[in-house]
C-alpha cells in the first residue's frame, strides 16, 4: 500500500477499475479500498458504482461475505445505475445464489436494457420460459404436460427449419 500513497484519487479508481476489467481481483481491492478509505477521510460520500467494484473484488478475493455487505451499501445508495446490479449478480453468482442473481440481473436490466454484462449474465444463469397456464402452479402435472408438450412442437418446428435451409 506504501506505493499508493502518491498517487491521485482519480488515478486510484481508473487503475481499480482497470484491475477488475482484467479479473486482478486483488489489485483492484487494493486500489479501491485505498479510494474509499481517502473518501471516507474526506467526508466525501463514495459513489455506490465504486462501493460495488470494490465489493466485487473483494468477493472474488474470497472475502464474499464482506464484498456482499460492500455491494448492497453500493446498491443502497445508487439505485439507477445499472452496474451496481451487475456487481451485486456477479456476487451473488459466486455465492451460488442464483434466484437472488437473476433478480438483480433483471433490476439492472429494467434500468438499462443493453447492458452488455448484464446481458451475458442472464444467459448464463439461464431464464425460465412463462408456465403454459399461469395460474396453476409449475410443479402442477398439468403445467409439466403442457409445457412438454409446446416444447416437443418447438424442437419439431425448428429442425423442420434446419433441413429446409
């Protein structure tokens, strides 16, 4: 930490964020706590984009449990940026909380449709189709049929379009 102590605030955050850009998770925690940590000394609020990087960095640093507690904060106080729910599904992705992920995947996406790592994110974690019957529960042996059955047609319909083509 001795080497940061001469560089700039700003130049803090870009070779944090650069970090995390390039998956140094370690790095990217050194340089963003020593971000915050001259916030904070300041009495300046720190933007809830930069608690969410930190907090992602140190999830992967094997400290999720506390880059969990980080990223919420982030997410607290910066509600409409996008990037704070991807950091907040990348967490929860490591977590292995994956309902929770893909409720701040689509959070996040309801603010910005194109995200580019929310959008990877969702298919990865993999979105389940409506039930054919709303109403009815999915577990229900008629929503299973049913759901089957569509699926059955879809397979069909689409290699009809493979050997026409």
């Amino acid at each position: 930490m001795s080497d940061l102590t001469g560089r700039e605030d700003e130049e803090l955050l870009l070779l944090g964020r650069d970090a995390l850009k390039l998956k140094r998770y370690a790095q990217a925690a050194d340089y963003l706590a020593e971000y915050c940590e001259r916030l904070t000394k300041k009495g300046t609020l720190v933007p809830g984009g930069v608690l969410a990087s930190y907090g992602v960095s140190l999830g992967h640093t094997h400290r999720l449990r506390e880059g969990l507690a980080v990223c919420l904060n982030g997410v607290a106080s910066d509600r409409r940026n996008p990037h704070v729910y991807w950091c907040l599904a990348e967490l929860y992705v490591l977590a292995d909380f994956r309902r929770k992920a893909l409720e701040a995947v689509e959070r996040g996406l309801a603010l910005s449709p194109g995200h580019p790592g929310l959008l990877r994110l969702r298919h990865e974690l993999g979105v389940r189709q409506a039930t054919p019957l709303p109403f009815l529960s999915r577990a229900s042996a008629l929503n299973m049929r049913l759901g089957r059955l569509f699926h059955s047609l879809k397979l069909k319909v689409s290699r009809r379009r493979l050997t026409s083509a």
